[in-house]
C-alpha cells in the first residue's frame, strides 16, 4: 500500500473500530456527508495515510481505500458482480499494474472499479455499454472510488459493434452472450491477452466454453467459486449456516496464435 502522502481531491477512507469506512474527497474546508453530517480533514492534506481525528465524539483513521472499502461503496443499478468472483477475474484475466484493459458491459461499475484499482496509475480500462443510464451509473460510482482518471466509458453495443481497440492485455465480459464478441475481442488483444467472461447460468457458460475453443483460444477454463463463510468462536467454530448458493461462473481463455 502507498505510503505517499495525502494530496488534496484524493478519496480516504475515513475508518472507526466496528463501523464501515466511510469514503471522503480531501478537500480545503468541510464536506458534507450523507446522514453522518460534516467532516473537515483540511489538517490532513501532506500528511501521510494513518492519521487519526477525532469526529462526533468517536475516534477514526484516515485510510487509504482499499478494494474492499471501494466495493462496499457501490451504488447498484445492474447487478454487481461479487467480491470473490472479481478478485478471481482479476487473477484469471492477468490484470495487473499498467494493463490495458477493456470491459462490457459497465452496469454499475464494481467490476470496473476492481480493474481500475489492478491497473495502477499507468494502466487504463475502456469500459462499453450499450444503454447510457447504466454508463452514467457506473461512471458516477468510478468517480466516488477516485478511480476516474483510469477509465474511459464508451456507449457501444459491441455484440453489434465490436470492439475497436488494439493491443489489449484483457477483454472481460459480463454481459448475455459473451461469445458474440469473441472475434472481436480476439482481434483486440495483443498477443498473450486473455478473454474473461462471467454468466449466471449452464448454458450461456457452455456456449462460450465451445465458442472459445472453436476461434482456437488457448489455456480454456470453466470455474464457479464457492464461498463459505467460517463462523468463529472459541470451542465453537463451524460453517455459517447461510451461504451465497449461486453467483456466476467464469470462463478464461487466451490468444496465442
Ligand atoms: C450485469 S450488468 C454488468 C455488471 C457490472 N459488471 C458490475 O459489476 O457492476 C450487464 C451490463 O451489460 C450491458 N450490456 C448488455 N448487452 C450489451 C451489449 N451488447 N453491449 C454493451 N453492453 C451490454 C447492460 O446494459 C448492463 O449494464
């Protein structure tokens, strides 16, 4: 994690024992806060991360976000792709510090602020969907991660459009019928590059598995993660009673040839 110091219009994570961190701009004078009220952090600017203040009578931190806290912060519109599931579509896709991404579809953007957050300062991630008011959802929650600056948001329908970008390192798709973007992701990626998809249901999964292998996409896998929550207490440890039964399934692939 950066250690660098804080400088204004950055987004911190404002983080007492118990509760959620709350996500601020830094700014000169006082910013209003939802419900919670008005916060200055104007002492904070320069100052490096782990800071503490005291506000309202309770003592927090001043973090910088990690994914975790920017995820917690997502507005939904469409639905979001999961924790576990986009933390693995990083690691399968090979999304890392100054990739060059692209994703469809953006719907509220938590998979694109997971990729935003991968790429670091250098890399960048294009960002297409084809109905503007989940553009406009997704770039509003981007903006709120302070993660704006590392992503371009297309209106495209690229079943219809493809995608015209070059050189990728990863095109991940959330979005019905992946495999009808497959050429077009193929001609987009750089060699290396890897294809991501995530889909609710068997068929759509079977469809894009045989889709991959038919356009001779290399290192071919179909995944589901399963995430069980561990309830802890001393003498006592087990299994949560209450599991997530069903997300999405993933499948990778990679242009080699
Ligand atoms: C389930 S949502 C994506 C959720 C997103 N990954 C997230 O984590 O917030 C699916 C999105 O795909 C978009 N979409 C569907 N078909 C598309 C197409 N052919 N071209 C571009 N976007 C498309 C929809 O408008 C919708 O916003």
């Amino acid at each position: 994690m950066s250690h660098e110091r804080w400088a204004e219009g950055e987004i911190v994570a404002v983080k007492g024992h118990g509760t959620p961190a709350i996500l601020v701009p830094l700014a000169k004078g006082p910013v209003r806060i939802g419900q919670e009220g008005v916060i200055d952090l104007t002492d904070q600017i320069g100052r490096p991360p782990g800071g503490s203040i005291t506000w309202l009578g309770t003592s927090y931190r001043i973090l910088r976000p990690s994914l975790a806290d920017l995820f917690a912060s997502v507005r939904r519109g469409a639905q979001i792709i999961t924790p576990k599931d986009a933390a693995q579509l990083l690691f399968r896709a090979g999304v890392g510090p100054g990739a060059q991404v692209a994703e469809a579809g953006s719907g509220s953007g938590a998979l694109t602020i997971a990729l935003a957050f991968a790429v670091g300062r250098e890399g960048h991630v294009t960002s297409f969907d084809r109905r503007p008011e989940f553009l406009a959802a997704a770039r509003a929650n981007v903006g709120r991660a302070g993660l704006a600056d590392r992503v371009t948001f297309v209106e495209r329908d690229v079943v219809r459009d493809g995608i015209d970008l070059s050189d990728l390192d990863a095109v991940l798709l959330d979005l019905p019928e992946p495999w009808k973007v497959f050429p077009s992701a193929r001609d987009a990626l750089a060699p290396g590059g890897r294809v991501a998809t995530y889909t609710p249901t068997y068929n759509q999964l079977e469809r894009t598995v045989l889709a991959l292998r038919a356009l001779r996409y290399d290192e071919v896998r179909a995944i589901e993660l399963l995430e069980r929550e561990l309830t802890v207490g001393e003498g006592g440890t087990r299994p949560s009673f209450e599991m997530l039964g069903h997300t999405g399934f993933l499948a990778v692939g990679r242009k080699v040839d």
